[in-house]
C-alpha cells in the first residue's frame, strides 16, 4: 500500500511541474503585459485573443498555490505578473467589479459583473496574499466580498444572483457560456462563492464572512443536493424554482471534497459532519459516470436518457481529489484505486506529453477534441489544484 501510495504522489509531483513548465513557457505576453488571451489545439498562440477574468484569476490562484507548496521563486514572479494585471486592468476601480474580458491589449471589452469571476477573482488574491502578504491583494478581495454581498445577495429569498451589468443594473442575459440556463441562482456560481469566500476567510476570519460561508452550505445542502440520488441539480429560478438539467459528474465530485473543505475552513463541526456524508455520497453517485477505461464522462441527461460521451479535461482532475478525499474519510480502497486508474486514462489519453498540458478532452473513440490549450475556460486551475492536492494528501 505504501509504495502504491507513492507512486501516486511521485506522479502528481512531475505532472505538477510539467503543467505548470508549460504555462511559464508558452502564456506571457511580453507585448501588451500578462498572458495571452488563448492557445489553440494545435499549440498556435493568438496573442489577439480576448483575456478573460476566470483564466487570469485561475493562474494567479495556480502559481500562488504552486509557490505556497514548492517555495520556487519562478512561481512567485508568475503570481505577481498575474496580480498586478488583475489590478491594472481586470479590477473596475470605478464600479468595483471584474470586467468579464479585455481586449488583447488590455482595454475592457465585456464589462459586465459576472459574480462567478468576482468570486474566482477573490480565491486568486487570497491565495496571492497568503504567500505575499500585499495588503493591495487582500483589500481588493474584502472589497469584491462586499461588492458580492452588495448586490448579488439576495436578503429576502436567500442565495446569490448570478450576473449584472457593470454599474450593478439587472441584465437580460445571466449565462456563464452558451451551454447554460439564462436562470439567476445556478450551484456553479454558490459552489465557487462559498469556495472563494473560504480562502478568503483563512487570511481574514471576518464574523460577517463566516456568517455568509455557513448561510451558502446551509443553501446547498438545502436546494442544490439531491439527497436520493446523490446528485447536484444547477439551475433555479429566483424563487428556487428548478429548471430540470443534466447531471454534471464533473461537478458532483468536485462538490464532494470542496464543500467538506469550506466546512473545515470555517469549523463548524456540524456542517463538517453533513458535508463529510455527503462526499462520500458524491463519491458513491459518480461511479455511475465512470467508463470501463477508468475515464469520466461529462454529462448525462435523465431526461432523454442520452450520456454526452465525451471525457473532458477538468472532471477527470477533480475525480482525484474527490475519491482520494472519499478513501480518506472510509478507508475504503476502491475509491484509491479509481483515482490510480483515471491517473492512467488521463496519462494516455489526456496529457499531451509532446508539448505539455492537457489537451480538452477525447470523444467517444478517443479521437481529440480540438479546443482550446489554454484559453477562457482552459486554464491551469483544476488540474494543477489535483496535483497539488494529492501531493498534500498523500
């Protein structure tokens, strides 16, 4: 056991290091500051791309976490690049918000408030500030908190709602990407609130903070758990209304060990104890999604009885964390040896072991899928956090 044990967290450790080789070597943008707005399949730069707030909050999150474990100094000036573009360029000062994209050369492009980037953009300056301690960094994340309760929260109905326009105004269209409901209480946006909010609170431990951490695991566990099939449902109405979806065994088992964690951020032993069954639950449900080959498919939809068969990046990445948190708290090997064996899918079928990094993700036949290296939504943030986690774990 111990040698398998090791062999794992040996693994982690070089994929770490090769994730993150790449995104130093290939993502600055030494004309315009920054990094580069996308990296296509084929490994061709656009250094015209659009920069989006989700991948710059993301890298400023990867090399704070990556420097926090490693103390290389590389890791350190990466963060600090992506803290002061954050700042000079992402950060409203006029509104205090995020603006959701800039041009390539820095000019803001899409202006609106899209909490889920607030809330990413608060995980990053907190990460940022407990290996830095700029004191720009944490009262820029305070501000974004209050901003975010300000606003978005709603006092009467309770929970948070999911987008405005850039001075704090309704607006028509609430979607994070294409794919989503236009609904205005999504799990997304609450899962990476509470998320946020947790890192923020480990270098602040505000009263009001805490409070609003244990009202949003109080909301999850209420509205977005389905406690009898174990499964995450992710689109309300304002009323928490739900408007029936797939089921994204991405996100149930990424759910399964970051809300346990949000719970242990803030001590309160009786979310701890829910949030504990439910991982484990998490954990239970998402066996469903597992192919014969150890990979996770994306999504099912019960509605039509249709799997979208396809193994995306991301949730194969989270499958780690949250099975190694699962054995973790039962002791029960399978849940070691699904992650040893996704460990190998993702060897020979996701890592692009000639040019570094993950590619998007495989179809059905493991043919690729030609998105994005890098890119809005493909950032280093859910596989470098795997890593990461399973080194500290193991």
């Amino acid at each position: 056991m111990e040698n398998r044990i090791l062999h794992l967290k040996n693994k982690a450790e070089k994929e770490l290091q090769n994730i993150l080789e790449y995104w130093a070597k290939n993502m600055l943008d030494e004309r315009n500051g920054g990094f580069i707005g996308e990296i296509n399949h084929l490994d061709s730069k656009n250094i015209l791309a659009d920069k989006g707030s989700v991948l710059n909050a993301r890298i400023l999150w990867t090399f704070s976490a990556a420097y926090d474990l490693t103390k290389n100094p590389e890791y350190l000036n990466l963060a600090k690049r992506a803290f002061f573009y954050i700042k000079n360029y992402f950060y409203d000062k006029e509104f205090g918000g995020i603006f959701w994209t800039l041009y390539h050369n820095g000019a803001p492009k899409d202006t609106k408030n899209q909490i889920y980037a607030l809330a990413f953009t608060i995980y990053g300056l907190s990460e940022f500030y407990k290996i830095y301690k700029n004191e720009e960094a944490l009262e820029m994340a305070q501000n974004l908190f209050y901003q975010i309760e300000l606003h978005s929260r709603d006092h009467k109905k309770r929970g948070y709602l999911e987008a405005f326009t850039r001075n704090w105004e309704e607006i028509e269209d609430l979607r994070l990407s294409e794919k989503d409901a236009n609904e205005k209480k999504t799990m997304n946006t609450h899962l990476h609130i509470v998320e946020a909010y947790a890192n923020l609170y480990l270098v602040w431990p505000n009263q009001k903070l805490k409070e609003a951490i244990k009202e949003i695991l109080e909301i999850i566990d209420l509205h977005f758990i389905d406690k009898t099939k174990n499964h995450l449902k992710l689109f309300f109405d304002e009323n928490w209304v739900e408007k029936e979806d797939v089921i994204s065994y991405g996100h149930d088992i990424e759910a399964a060990w970051l809300l346990q964690w949000c719970a242990e951020a803030i001590q309160d032993l009786e979310l701890i104890e829910i949030y504990k069954k439910h991982a484990v639950h998490f954990a239970e449900s998402t066996k469903e999604g597992i192919a014969e080959d150890g990979g996770l498919w994306y999504e099912f939809d019960p509605k039509e009885k249709k799997l979208i068969a396809e193994k995306h990046w991301w949730p194969q990445a989270e499958l780690w964390i949250g099975m190694i948190n699962a054995w973790q708290l039962t002791q029960n090997e399978e849940f070691l040896r699904i992650t040893e064996k996704n460990f190998e899918f993702v060897e020979k079928y996701i890592i692009d072991h000639r040019k570094g990094e993950w590619i998007w993700g495989t179809k059905e036949d493991y043919t690729p899928i030609l998105k994005d290296k890098a890119g809005l939504w493909k950032c280093p943030y859910h596989n470098s956090r795997a890593c990461i986690e399973l080194i500290k774990r193991l």
